[in-house]
C-alpha cells in the first residue's frame, strides 16, 4: 500500500471533542486537512467558531457543535445526528478533559494539591469531564460503528494517568488512570467487531488547559520543563502524527494500547 493509502483519513467521518483548543484542535485540523469530514464540539462556542472558520475557508469539510460534554443527551444527539447526517462514523477522539487545579507537588501551586484540601466540587465536575463524558463518548460512537464492523476510538489520556505524577490534582490523575483502563476493557469487548481502541497518553504539551498557565506562567512552565527529557515543551501540532495513525488502515492491527507521546518523560 502506499504512504497516502497507509496513512490516510481521507473520506473518513471523524468527531473530536474539546476540539476548539490544544489537542483537540490539532486532531481535527489533521483529519479535516487530510480529507475526513470532522466535527468540532466543544464547550466554548466563540473560540470553536474561529478555530472552524480558518478550516472552512480553507475547503476543508468541519462542523460543529457546541455543548458541554458532561450534558449526555447533547452530547449522543450531536454523535447521533453526525452519524445519521453522513450514514457512518469511522473515528472519535474522546479528548476534552480539564485540568483538576495543581499538584501537591508543584511549588508554584502552594498547598492547593494536598490531599485534605481536595475540593468536593472540583472532584465532581473533573469526574464527570474526564471520565463519564469519555465513556458516554465511547458509548455512542460504538452503536454506529459495531453494525458495520469497523471504527476507532481513541481517548487523549494522559502519562498522569500510568505512573503518580504529584504536579497535577488528584482528580485529574484518577480520572486519567480510569480512562485508560476503560479503553483497555473496551478494546478488548469490541476487537471482535473490529472496532479499535486507543489511548493516547500525552507528556507536556503548549495548549491552554489549566488556564493556559503554561503559557503565562514561567515558574509552572519551568517546572515541567524538568521533567522532560527532550527539554522542551511539545507543540499541541505534535500529536498530529500519532492521532492520524490510530485513524488510519496502518493501525489496523493495533488495540487496547496506551501510546506515550512525552518527550522521553515515562522513560526516564
Ligand atoms: N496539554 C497537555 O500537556 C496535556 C497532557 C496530557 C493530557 N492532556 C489532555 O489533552 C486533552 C486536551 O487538552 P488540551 O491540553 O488540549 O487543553 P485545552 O484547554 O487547550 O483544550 C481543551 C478543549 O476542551 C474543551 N472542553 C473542556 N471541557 C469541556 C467540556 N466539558 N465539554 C466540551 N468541551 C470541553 C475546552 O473548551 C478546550 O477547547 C485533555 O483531555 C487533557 O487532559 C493534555
């Protein structure tokens, strides 16, 4: 097969979620670009707007639905509507997700992180953004996908998720672990109807989660910049390359994986 046969997404009927920012948006500005038809939903719906329009200009083919992930029954219809309005669905990307405030162990964050001063409020509304809404994400895709055995799903974990990482909030590291063994027991449920699943894991990546601190912040920044082998921070277009091959026929035989994308950080 060629290199654009191997690799291609062309054709394709893809949803990313949280795809106005960071990650989100490099996946579906990879697929849209690449020739899949994608739809963009996220929460915020000035900022999904403008990260579609420049698409749209472009000739690429993106749509989008603004809604709060967390919201099951806006969520499933804009799943099922995508679906039904293009009579199948190949690949999802369960990626929005929000930072659960710092962790105990990052200086900058003070004591916020320790265990006693976990917020009630933030454990629930991070439980239901990262992990509930991920599963219901899961949920609905596979319902369009199983019938016509085939798709891929893929969840932007986190290296948060596989091993403690104290400069991040325990809500976040729990629902990051969760997830991953959700997409573990999912692929393993659906590798029989040859629907596959994946999880990305990433390092430390330039996008605008908790705040976009990462950004603004050079005591924060410099404080993960330490931890990364590489020594740099990874541009949110980096996980372009990883995203398209779980899409594409040349993962065909890949599921049930949490792939790191860190910069070395797990190896280390
Ligand atoms: N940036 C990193 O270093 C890093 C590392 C590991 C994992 N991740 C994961 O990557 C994913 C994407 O995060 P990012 O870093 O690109 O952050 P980001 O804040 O730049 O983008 C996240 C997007 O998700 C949207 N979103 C948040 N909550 C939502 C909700 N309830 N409903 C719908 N949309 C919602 C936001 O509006 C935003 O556009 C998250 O799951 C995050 O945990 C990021």
């Amino acid at each position: 097969m060629k290199v654009d046969e191997l690799f291609g997404v062309k054709g394709q009927v893809a949803i990313v979620t949280g795809a106005a920012s960071g990650l989100g948006l490099a996946m579906a500005e990879g697929m849209a670009q690449n020739g899949a038809t994608v739809l963009m939903i996220d929460i915020d719906p000035k900022t999904l707007e403008a990260a579609a329009a420049p698409l749209r200009a472009a000739g690429c083919k993106v749509e989008t639905a603004s809604l709060d992930v967390a919201d099951t029954a806006a969520l499933r219809g804009a799943i099922d509507t995508m679906a039904a309005r293009h009579g199948k669905l190949d690949t999802v990307f369960a990626n929005a997700g929000m930072s659960s405030g710092p962790g105990y162990g990052l200086k900058a964050g003070k004591t916020a992180g320790l265990l006693e001063n976990v917020s009630p409020d933030t454990w629930e509304r991070v439980l239901q953004v990262n992990l509930t809404a991920v599963l219901e994400t899961m949920r609905a895709a596979v319902a369009h996908m199983k019938p016509r055995r085939s798709g891929r799903i893929v969840v932007t974990a986190s290296i948060a998720g596989i091993r403690a990482e104290t400069i991040c909030g325990y809500a976040y590291v729990a629902t990051k672990a969760a997830v991953i063994n959700i997409v573990r027991q999912a692929a393993v449920e659906l590798a029989p109807h040859n629907v596959l699943v994946n999880a990305i894991a990433p390092g430390v990546f330039l996008t605008n989660i908790a705040g976009g601190k990462l950004k603004t912040d050079a005591a924060v920044r410099e404080e993960f910049l330490g931890l990364i082998p590489m020594g740099r921070i990874a541009d949110a277009n980096e996980i372009q390359g990883l995203a398209l091959f779980l899409a594409s026929p040349a993962s065909s035989y890949l599921t049930g994986q949490v792939i790191a994308i860190d910069g070395g950080i797990t190896a280390a």
